[in-house]
C-alpha cells in the first residue's frame, strides 16, 4: 500500500495463535459495527485457522480517518491490507458486511486469487436493492438511533449516552448510505467459490426467503442455513453459529453444511 492508514489498523488478528498453517477467516462487520465486537468469534474456531477482523475508516484505531463515501472506500483498504499467508482465505460478512465480504471475494476473484469459501449472513444478494433502506440523510439522530435499535446489534448503552452516542452515530451514517446505495451490475455469478448463506428464521430486515438469491453471485455451490433469531440472531447462539461457520471452513471440497438440530436447517 502506497498512502492511507497502517496495514495493522485495516485488517488485525485476534490474537495470532496458529498451531500450524491454516485457513484464515477474514471477518467484515456490519453497518456501523466495530471489528472489536468480532473478536469474541476466535474462541470458537479451531487452533490452526487464523482470524482476521476488518476495521473500516472511522472508528478505532481508524477514528481520524475520513468517514467512507463508497463501497470501494471499505473495500479497497481491505483488500491492500490483508497479510501474507492468507491463500487459503474465507471471507464472512454480517449484514452490511455480506455486501463488502461479496465485493473483497469478487476483486481477488477477478485478480485471479479466489477466495476458498464466501459466508454472507442476514443480507441481501448483492445485486438487488435493499429490502428496508435506511436514509440516514433524512433522519434525525434520534430516528436513526430508533431504526438502529430496531434492528438489535449496537449495545443500547452506547446509543443512550450522549457522548457515545456522538461518536457512534457518523459511522453509522455513513455506512447506511453506502448499504441503500450499493447494487451490483456486472456480470452474472461473479465468483466461482462455494457460499454459505446464514441467516435468522425471524429476520425483518432480511427475511429468510430473500436469501435464496445469494445463487446467482457465483458458479460454485450455494448453501443456506437459517437459525431461530432475528436480524442479530448469532448474537444469542454465538457457539452454534460458529459450529456451522467451522465446518463451512474446514469444507474445502465444496458440501453440504451439515448442522446439528440446534444450529437450524439448510433450506
């Protein structure tokens, strides 16, 4: 990377412990979300698969950075961030995440470097509109913290604190205008790798049946897996979600999830 913000800062792991060379996990977090609110996920993957966590411009270390104004503003970065000895990538996103995740496997699809494995989760195919938009710019702050608390994700103690709030809020607004504006028009099926398509069974934002249109992204086989919850259904099931995301991991030959009783059913 020529300019811009430390490689470090961009894409992180938490922490590093590889027992020996791995998959890694780059993992993209959701519209107005913290990769620190990700870090949780490390204890549940296995010893050898190394978890990476996307920070966008805005917050943490990258507070001082510009607010992004585009989807390449949040993919771009990624994409020259990420560390050696990530061959063998899987890339996640939640929500919003889904659509950067799409864009990050589809640039190292057109470079010739795929990724081994796409898990989008609660989000719409890339090539359709947003089910429920939010427009920030016609919003008050105290309407979007209402649309944000709607959709579960952001701890309410943030969003009622004042000072927290104000530091919250830029980011949140600028990563609901690129989510409503986003839709991808290129070619049909893009990617050539396997997709995992997680989701929750009483999702308003997303609900389950618009999932299915995640098969038209890519060549490779398309699975979903819905789990009882909302919007921010893993929140509430984090082992039995990463249970289905470690297997998707591990499966580099392209198969069926496979999850138990209490992780939901493949649709």
């Amino acid at each position: 990377m020529n300019s811009g913000p430390h490689r470090a800062d961009v894409v992180w792991s938490v922490p590093e412990r590889p027992a020996r060379p791995g998959p890694a996990l780059l993992v993209l977090p959701h519209a107005g979300g913290n990769a620190h609110s990700y870090s949780p996920w490390r204890e549940f993957l296995a010893d050898d698969v190394r978890l990476l966590l996307g920070q966008y411009p805005g917050r943490g270390a990258r507070f001082i950075e510009p607010l992004p104004n585009s989807m390449q503003d949040l993919v771009g970065p990624i994409l020259d961030s990420l560390p050696p000895g990530t061959d063998e990538l899987v890339v996640l996103g939640h929500s919003m995440g889904s659509l950067v995740a799409f864009e990050v496997a589809r640039q190292l699809t057109a470079a010739h470097r795929p990724p081994q494995r796409l898990i989008v989760s609660a989000c719409r195919a890339p090539h359709l509109r947003s089910l429920r938009p939010v427009h920030p710019q016609t919003l008050s702050d105290d309407q979007l913290v209402a649309v944000v608390q709607a959709r579960g994700g952001t701890d309410s103690a943030v969003l009622d604190d004042e000072e927290l709030r104000a530091i919250v809020l830029p980011s949140l607004r600028a990563d609901f205008t690129i989510d409503a504006a986003y839709c991808y028009a290129g070619e049909p099926q893009p990617l050539t790798c396997p997709i995992t398509v997680l989701g929750g069974d009483s999702d308003q934002v997303v609900p389950p049946q618009a999932l299915h249109e995640w098969a038209s992204a890519s060549s490779g086989p398309v699975q979903m897996v819905t789990f009882p919850g909302g919007h921010f259904y893993w929140q509430q099931q984090l082992a039995a979600v990463m249970a289905v995301v470690s297997v998707a991991i591990a499966d580099t030959a392209p198969q069926p999830v496979q999850p138990t009783a209490s992780t939901g059913s493949i649709q």
